[in-house]
C-alpha cells in the first residue's frame, strides 16, 4: 500500500477517535440503541424537510444530519457483521434505500443467525422512513400525480377573459412608461373571399356576346395568431440581467390592501376549494387546497408555498433591476392578477426555485399549457423581457396549445 494512502488512513483514524460517541464512525450499535437514535434523526430531517426553506438552504441544513446518520448506520452494519462500504447504499433512492435498511435490520453477529421477527421488521421499516425523510430533505423531489378537475385550473383560465375595464387602476406601470399588454386576445376568423355576385340577365342580353371569364378569387390571407402564440409575440426579447439580485429587495406577503390578511394568507383564502374560517389575527382554519404543479390535495396550509409565478430572481433579471422598491413590492404581493401567485406544494414550490419553463416545468402534464400560458401573461402584465432561449423553449413544449 503506497506510504501516502497510508498517512491518510492514519489521519482519518485519529480523527475519528477524537469524535463524540455519537458522531464517530468507530464501535459497533446494537438493534435497540439504533432504533432509539433514529427517532431524533427522523424527527429532525421532517421538520427540515417540511419548512418552507429554499433548497440550498435546506440541503445545508440536511448535510450534518447525513453525516451524523451515516455514522449510526456504518456501526449497525458493522455490529450485523456486514462490511460499513455498505452504507453507500444510502445515495440510490428508494431501492439502495430498501437494500440499506434489510441489511441495518440484521442482528447482531454475537447472537448468531435468527429468523425473521418483529423486531427486524420493525428496525427495517424505521431504517427506510429515516432514509426515506433524509432523502427527500436534501434532494426535494415532486411527484407526478393525477390531474383532477379543480378551481385552481379554473383561476389560471381566467387571462384569456379579463378586459381593461375588469384590472384594478392600482396596476404598477411599467418601469420604463410604456403601457402593459393585456392578455385578452381575440382570435379573428380567416378572411375569406369575396363571393360572386350573380346578376339575372335577360335572354336576349346573354346572347349578345360570349359570356366573359369569372376573375380569379383573391386568395385569403393568413389566419392572426391565436392562442399561446399570441401572447408569445408580445413578449420583448432581450438578454437576462444576471447581477446584483437579493430577495429582499422585493417585500412580500404585506397586507397592501390593510384588510388584516398579508398577501400569502389573502392567495389561501381566495384558493381555498372550500370556503375556509378566519379568525383573529387572520388565522385560517378548515380549507382544502390543490397544487396544479403536481395534483397533491392537502388541507394543512402550512404544506403548501405561495409561488410567485415569475420567480422574484427571474423577474429581476428580466427587467425589475431597473424598477423602484414600491414597484417591486407591488410586483411581489400583485393580487390585481389571479395567475401573479399560486398556491402549491412545497416539494413542487422547491423544485421549480428560480427557473424558467427553458429549465423546468411543471409534472402535472396536463397543465403545462395553462402553465406556460400563465407565465407569458405575468411578464406581459409587467412590461418583463424574455430571452431568445426562454422563448424557444415556451414555443416549442406549448405547440399545440
């Protein structure tokens, strides 16, 4: 063995004698000490899995919760006399998850071979949930599920009927005084051509000289664009403005319109698919929720983020760099548009972050075109740009919407 690698086994020795009990990989765990540790570790990854933290932030959070994590399983392999490399099974979801939990619930080497009992049923079925929790802490991931018929799909419908007279006044311009685009797009009907007028002659006039040829019919022009397409002309195409963002440069979830509610509460009550109570303090109870991102129902508001449709980064690099706070505020907290603010998962919320349809959408396929269709609208709303990619992209997944 090369005197180097020796040296770095040497170190990696020395460091982990110096570690607490609980944190050092040496030593070896029996079942019921493994399954008490794993309670705490289960109970933390789910409160890190469930708050509303951006990814990264969530996936630092998760990180000295793995390494503590690989630690007990490394000893509960080594005390069921299988070698600790097992343990990077842990990094294969859900099947080296199963295959990492079965060899955990093995028992301990000083008690020879036992058959199947509870308590490896036990152990095993604990191992994976915290694998499982852990898993999903540090790598957030949406589901696809079914895509029921729900008043959210009917909110985000609502662009293709708003008029003028319908938007508040209270609208924040755009930063550079150019009216906004409205998104109620009427479709005209192909021009058609001109119909032959027949005239009734008399016998003696039709006999008079051969009857002159018809003339050609014009042909008809081209049909106006309709539906995504014509939200997609509008968009001004420019290059992202890739510096100098922050998130609190834009305050949200105030309660602008001083009803008691802040902004994210108000998108809870008005998405509620049934009516909810608000008490003191505008808390809300009863109410039932769906995400269109991925079809998940919950009743529990907390499981559920407010998501800017244009992300707030993706909003400044698109032209609110040049905007002044109370316009970026407005933007942030904008009710005046049903699609500007969506309730949905939290896994989905995370799993879209700061990206545009070019780098995400949603799983739920069949709303992909009242997503993308929602998304033009917002940056129309806004006076926002797109770039040349984003708009591609739009094009090419809302063919045929």
């Amino acid at each position: 063995m090369p005197a180097q690698v020796i040296r770095l086994r040497d170190a990696a020795v020395r460091l982990d004698a110096r570690l607490p009990a609980w944190l050092a990989f040496r030593g070896t765990l029996p079942r019921r000490p493994f399954l008490l540790t794993l309670l705490p570790i289960f109970v933390i990854s789910a409160l890190i899995g469930s708050a509303p933290f951006p990814p990264v932030l969530t996936a630092i959070l998760a990180l000295p919760i793995a390494v503590v994590t690989s630690a007990v399983f490394v000893k509960r392999l080594r005390d069921a006399g299988y070698h600790p490399a097992f343990v990077l099974l842990g990094v294969v979801p859900l099947l080296g998850w199963i295959a990492l939990s079965v060899l955990a619930a093995g028992v301990s080497t000083s008690q020879g071979p036992a058959p199947l009992s509870r308590k490896f049923a036990l152990t095993g079925v604990a191992s994976f949930l915290v694998l499982a929790v852990l898993g999903v802490a540090i790598m957030p991931a949406s589901e696809p599920p079914p895509t029921p018929e729900s008043s959210t799909t009917q909110v985000v419908e609502e662009p293709a009927e708003t008029t003028d007279e319908e938007r508040p006044d209270s609208r924040a311009p755009a930063p550079n005084g150019t009216s906004e685009s409205e998104g109620n797009v009427t479709s005209e009907p192909p021009l058609e051509g001109e119909e032959d007028i027949t005239v009734d002659s008399a016998p003696d006039e039709m006999e008079a000289g051969p009857e002159p040829e018809p003339a050609p019919e014009p042909e008809p022009a081209p049909p106006p664009a309709s539906g995504l397409e014509a939200l997609v002309v509008q968009l001004r195409v420019e290059a992202e403005y890739p510096s100098g963002y922050d998130r609190d440069l834009f305050r949200h979830w105030s309660d602008l319109d001083g009803n008691g509610c802040d902004t994210r509460r108000d998108v809870l009550i008005q998405e509620s698919q049934v009516p909810v109570s608000v008490g003191g303090g505008c808390t809300i109870s009863g109410g039932q929720w769906y995400s269109a991102f991925d079809g998940v129902v919950t009743s529990d508001p907390s499981s559920f983020d407010i998501d800017h449709f244009v992300p707030l980064k993706e909003a400044w690099d698109s032209g609110a760099h040049a905007w002044d706070s109370g316009t970026r505020q407005r933007f942030a907290n904008d009710m005046s548009y049903s699609g500007s603010l969506i309730a949905v998962s939290a896994s989905s919320n995370r799993s879209k972050g700061a990206r545009d349809p070019a780098e995400w959408l949603p799983p739920n396929a069949g709303y992909r075109c009242e997503y993308l269709r929602t998304w033009v609208q917002v940056k129309i709303n806004w006076n926002l740009s797109a770039d040349a990619g984003e708009v591609a992209s739009i094009r090419s997944a809302g063919a045929g919407c």
